[in-house]
C-alpha cells in the first residue's frame, strides 16, 4: 500500500453520482490505405489485449473503494482483466458524428470501479466516414487530462510506416523514451511520473495549487489586497451554470483550422488562446441569449495560462487567471477588446509577482472549486467564476497509430457542481479542436454552442477585416 | 410530491456505487418475414421515440436525490427527455451472443441517473442471427423484476399480423386492457398499479415481507420455534458467494428446452421447479469445485414458492422457502432426493402455517437482505442462505411485438453485498430461460455455470432414465 497524497484523493472524496470526477480524451484516426474502420478497430483491440505487461499508473487502484476517515491509500493488483477495462463499441446508423457524442456523452456520465484500477478505453467504429475513435476515461485521482491525453499520445509516432503501434500501459513506450532521451528520463520507481509531472488542466492546476493550504491562501490575501488588482474576489454573477447538477453529462465537439484562428491573431495583433477565448464568450452569450439566461453582468471565465513567455511552453510553472469575457457587450469588437485587455492585464498581475503569489493567486482564484463538493455550498455562495476555459497544446505534426493518422484530439472533462459546463481546447499545427461538456439535464441543447462557436469565429474575422 | 413508503426507499436507501438496485430484463425479437435486424432495430426506436405521452411510472423520480434523514418522495417530471433513456446500440463483430451478454453485463454495473426516472431502455442490434436485444434497467424502488418482465410485456400481442406495436410505457395499453379486462381494471389513480401489485422476484418478496417489521420477525420467531422445523435460523456455510463485491456485473444467459424439462418432472413425479432447482445445485457444485470453493456443507437457497396450489398461479400469496441443494452430494440422484424432500419439507411446513406465520417465515428466511448494506454484516454474520433461485411465469403463447416474435426472455436481476449470485428463471411454453447475473470481479468465469447446467440438465435426464 502507498499513501495517497490529498491532491489525489481529494478527486475520490469530492466524488459522487451527481458528479463523477473521471477525466477523458477523444481521439479520431484515419484507416490506413486499403484498411477499414472496422479492421482498423479489431487491430487496435488486439493490440491492446494482447498486451498483458502493464506500467504501473494502470494497475493502481484505491486500496479500500470507501475513505476510511478521509484517508486513502493505493493498492496495486497484480492481474489486470483487460476485457473489462477495452470495451469494443459500434456506432448505430447512420454513424454521424452527432452518434459518436451520444455515445461519449452517455459514457462519461457513469462512474468508473472503484474496485479495480479507475480507467476504460473505449474503441468505437461505425463512422459513416470510415474513421476510428478511442474514447478514454480515467480517474482524476490517477492523472489529469492533459497528461492523459500526453500518455496516449505516447503510443503514436511521426513515422507513417511505423507498424509498432501498441497499448498505451505498454512498459515498452517508457523504456523506448528513455533510451530516446537519456536526459529527460523519469525516475525508475514511477515510469510515467514525467508525463504526470506536468498538471495542465484546468482542474489539474486547481489540484496542484489547492494542496498548498491555508497558509497559502494567507499569502494570497495579503498579496491581493496590497496590489491594486483585487479580481479574485470580484464575484462572477449567477447563471445557469452555476447550479447543482445530475450526473448526466453531454459531449459536443468541432475544430477549426489553426490557420483561420492564427490569421485572426494575427492581424489583432493578439494570442491565439486570445482568439479561443473570444469565440467562447461570444459563443456563451449567444446560447445564453437563446436560453433567456444571460446576466446583466458579464460572466467570468478561470483560464489557465503559462508564466513562461508564449514561446516556453515546456515548464510547468502555470497558474490560472480570472477573464473578464464582456458577455454584456453586444458590439463584437468592443467585447474582443474588453476581453484581451482584461486578459494582457491579468497577466501583467501575475508577471509582476512572485512566483509564490503567482501561485497564490491562482490558488485563490481556484479555491471555490475544492469547496464545490460542501452540501449547500454552491446555492448560497456566489461562484467566484463561471466556467473553466483550458487551451493545451496537441502534437504539432501529423501523427499515427500503427500508419493509422490521427485526425482530431478532443478533451472530455469534468464538470461539477457549481460549474455545468467545462470548455477545453487542443491546438494541433493543422486544427484548434473544441471540446464540450456539460451536464445533459441543466444545460440543454449544448450542441448549439458549437454553431455559436462557428458564427463567432467569422465574427471575429470580420472585426479583423479578414475574407470570410 | 409523494411520500416514499420504505419498501420503496430502502432501495435508495442501500444502492451504493458497488450496489445498484436495479433490475432489468433481456427480450430476443425476430425480426419478422423480409425485415432485417437493423430495420427492425430502427423501427422500436422510432415507435418508443414518438410516443410520447408516457405513464405515470415513466415520469416518477425521487424529489431529492439525496434522503433528508432517510426520508424520501417522488415527485413526477412533466417532460421526459426521451432521447437520453432510449438507447440504440450495435454490437461488435462477430456478434454473438456472447457479445450481447458483455453488452448487458457493463450497462448493468452503471448507476441510474437519480435527477431523472430511474429507467433505460438499450435497444441492441447486430446478432449475427438476426435476431434484436430489447435490454431493460429499471430501479427497484420503482418496479421489482417480475413486475418490470410484465411491463413489457404489455406491448407484446399473440397475433403476429398485429402492427400496433407502442412503447412500453404507452398509457393506451393500459386503457386498451382496461376496456379488455373491466374485472381487473387498475385503480384510476397509478394505472399500472395492477401490474405492480404483484411483487414476484425474489427481493421484490423480500420487500414486502421486510416491510412487514420487527413485530412479524417476534411472530416469525415463536412460530419457527414452536415448530419443529428451524430450517431458517441454521446458518448458511461461507462460501465465495457471501463476500462484499465490487460494481462490474457478469451477466450469462442461456435457454433449455420446457419439453426437456418437464420430462424429467414427469418421469421423477417431481415439479418442473424441483428441476430447475436441481440444476442449479448441480452446476453450482459443479461452478465451486472448478474454483477449488465447494463447502463442506450443503449450499442453502432461499427459492421463492406460492402459496396456492400448483395449477394457482394467479395470486400474490408468496413467500419464500429455505432449500438445502446438497451441494455436498456428489451422487446426482442422492443429491436430487435431498434437494426435493427438503423443498417438499419446507413447503409442507408453510401449508401448515397460517397465513401469517407464513408470511413471518418468509420474513425470517430473508430479513439479512435488508441488513446486508448495514457496513460489516457481510463480514462478521454468517449467511442465512447463499443465493436465490426463483422461478418466474413467462408468456405461454407465441408473442410478437409489432409481427417480430419474441424469442427468449431473460430476468436480469439484482446481486448485493454478500449475495454474488442471482439466478432468476423465466418458464414459457417452449423454453426454460436461464438468466445468472454475478459480480464480475468476486465470480470469475460465471459463464462456465451455463455449461454446468447443461451437464446438470443431461444428468437428470440420465437419472429419470430418459433418452439424453
């Protein structure tokens, strides 16, 4: 048994029906030449049943399924029953992309075996298109989204005519890695610890920063109230994201070319994650409007960003800013202007301080996020913001599994109480893909939100006076 | 909103993540003349989605998902999102009934959404016979097993050229046999109320006999006393079916001919219940000694029994009877001699009782139910039996739902903390349908007990001295 560090459990205790807190990626390939999606799917099932030798991180499990007392350990099992953990999926006629998130919105919603290590890979076939998804779902107390999707981009290669494609919990891929590059070798007690090193979700980042305690928030408070940006504590207004939630979730997704988003940029003369966050606040006014639902105040959006310069984005010193997303304003470019300033002025803030007070302010940003669990906590308190928008990088080449090319890169977060709706972005040198999920009941019709997402992107084209 | 009456909530009230309190139930269609599985598939998916007036029981749902100090109430949805509680599905290649059983056996293990009915419907296409899958999940605080068999049953017609196949919760099958059936019109107020009246599997007794509280348990105790049969206070042995489980269920199906059946009856002058009894016991001893698990004590079903007479189906007098199945017995004669005199035993005991000290008796054999969520019962009480084993009435004529013929219709029925196993048995006129669910991890290999009941079936057969 190894003792569970509080940053972990704490995903097993805040965990209930109504909130299941599993983290998931999508993945789409593309059946090598000559190959179905039906064939593409059989090989990847048997790839990964075949291998039986199993890196750690997949083995361990929660040593008791309840806390005793709050405290948790990890047991590690010693046999793995694959056919439980791959489940093989086909999509029912007429395989469009709408089936494929039924099928992902329906599975996100039920929670994993406590029983037996917290994760499922799902294979899915029947796209009308021919592709292939890889729909994965694990614990957040074993690793975060980003690292998951990191981990299973492990088991992808540049190379084309690679034919060595094998299961993501391969022991191979780490050895195979180190022998790559000594340097950046993970220590031998815990293979994947390098991947898991870097926590870069949203609510990885809230882990991270939650942990550090009251002490911490201490610090945060002081250093707030002495600088003359007090955001943190400005609270975001009530809306329909903000509620008590059921345990059913929905999944939407869509990307959009980098090169439309970069041209925008571009010509703003802003940051792509800029652009990303501009078209959600457009996006969530629209649905918002649609709804009747929007406040007079504008909602307030938690964004992870990087304290390194655009440019370094190996480091994993990261903290979270509170954006102003100016859903009040129906003038497009007013609102991008709005947005962008209260983001450049966030992280102007955050560049002045101390890395500790960085890491403070991100923590006080995020601390209502760990209080979300408290019975009565989310009716009475107003949230400190509305919703959690992530951009993370993807593979900047094209990729393959087993000459199999990866086509799109999703996210599946989490959602909680008090925070219905999770939007987290992977940009790939080709695509900016969205993903989106919400709870089913409260938030109705989400699908709309990408439609919106669309009309905002040739919105912000326009403001940029850039060809439709 | 409407009070919750405890035979009820006590199944809110025990279901945990490792303990769903669900129950459902797998029916096989052919598709009839010139229509293929996938069209047929399509066909109950567009009659279930348009109907869209739905019965009160559809619309019923706990007021609170959480109990306020153990209290609960339903309250009814006016709309019903339709859409998310019918489910199509396909299954993988080959499409066996291997992979509908793997199908059922993961939706089982999930967890109903609680902020909605408590009810999902998985329609399952892709048998490489053809054949369509209607898989049902109800909860048991809204409907017991049997009750739910029934339900569904309403939708189905004995005229294969009828075409007004409807979905199951359509209130015109209720008017429609009210005007039928004026004698045994269901009361205005809970349209179905007739249906649930007759609580029939085995836990569904166990909640009527519970609810019948501690008075009954100090009549059940002086009645068992005063008699000299204290079959009910003689603890069960351990076995690997009296452990805490885990939440991944193993579901495994199969049918046998009624005709077999009713031959080795015929030829032992036993009932066709002694035989599926016996098959049982056989192929559980069979199940024990591959796992190197048999007990040196005979294994103790409790089995439920009516209270009428053989040919006196109708009524709703039931209560449910210790058997010893000699598992220790490894003559299959001796063994079925054991096993028949102690159900007669027990049963002439119960025509002995009053009608009350039966019900008590029944109370008595399964009150641990109720006290197998209570944390550590499982762990430090020896078990009062080791599994049930009921026998449930099917349709006893060829039935079609809109012209496609019902094939094989198998209860999937509840396991709980110390109660691994459940074996319920539907009986048709042409078939005797097996269906076994079990806790995946805690009974490796469930399946091998379908074999084991084949051997067990060919054994009697040997035994009445029947052609095999």
């Amino acid at each position: 048994m190894e003792y569970m560090p509080v940053t972990e459990s704490m995903f097993l205790i805040a965990e209930t029906r109504e909130q299941p807190m599993h983290v998931g990626g999508l993945q789409l390939f593309v059946p090598r030449e000559g190959q179905t999606g039906t064939e593409l799917a059989e090989e990847m099932i048997d790839r990964f049943t075949r291998c039986t030798e199993i890196d750690t991180l997949f083995c361990k499990r929660p040593a008791s399924p309840a806390s005793m007392l709050g405290v948790f350990a990890w047991s590690h099992d010693d046999e793995i029953d694959v056919d439980y953990h791959v489940r093989h999926a086909v999509l029912p006629r007429p395989g469009r992309i709408r089936e494929l998130f039924r099928y992902v919105s329906l599975h996100h919603s039920a929670l994993l075996d406590r029983n037996r290590p917290m994760w499922e890979l799902h294979i899915i076939e029947g796209l009308d298109d021919g592709r292939v998804a890889l729909y994965s779902k694990l614990h957040h107390s074993l690793i975060d989204g980003v690292s998951a999707l990191r981990l299973l981009q492990r088991t992808l290669n540049a190379d084309p005519d690679d034919r060595s494609g094998t299961a993501p919990w391969d022991p191979a891929l780490t050895r195979h890695r180190r022998r790559r590059d000594p340097a950046h070798a993970p220590s031998p007690s815990s293979p994947i610890s390098g991947i898991l090193g870097f926590a870069g979700t949203a609510v990885g980042i809230g882990t991270q920063l939650v942990g550090i305690g009251p002490a911490a928030a201490r610090i945060a408070w002081t250093a707030m109230t002495n600088s003359d940006f007090a955001a943190p504590f400005r609270p975001a207004p009530r809306t329909i994201l903000d509620v008590p939630i059921g345990s059913a979730r929905r999944f939407a997704a869509q990307q959009w070319s980098t090169e439309r988003v970069r041209a925008v940029a571009s010509a703003m003369g802003i940051t792509i994650n800029d652009v990303i966050v501009a078209m959600c606040s457009s996006a969530l006014r629209s649905y918002l409007i649609d709804r009747d639902a929007l406040p007079a105040a504008p909602l307030l959006a938690a964004v992870p960003v990087s304290m390194h310069d655009e440019g370094d984005s190996d480091g994993n010193a990261i903290t979270a800013i509170l954006t102003n997303l100016a859903t009040d304003q129906p003038d497009p470019e007013r609102r991008l202007h709005t947005l962008v300033n209260s983001m450049r002025e966030s992280k102007r803030v955050i560049r002045n301080l101390s890395p500790l007070q960085a890491l403070a302010y991100g923590a006080a940003t995020i601390v209502s996020l760990a209080l979300a669990p408290v019975p009565g906590f989310v009716r009475y308190t107003p949230p400190q913001f509305n919703l959690m928008i992530s951009n993370v990088p993807g593979p900047s080449e094209h990729m393959y599994w087993n000459g199999a090319r990866l086509d799109g890169v999703y996210p599946v977060s989490v959602v909680m109480e008090g925070m219905a709706l999770n939007i987290t972005v992977t940009t790939t040198a080709e695509h900016v893909n969205f993903g989106l999920i919400g709870a089913r009941k409260e938030l109705p019709s989400l699908q709309r939100l990408l439609t919106h997402l669309d009309t905002a992107l040739d919105e912000l084209e326009k403001v940029a006076d850039l060809p439709g």
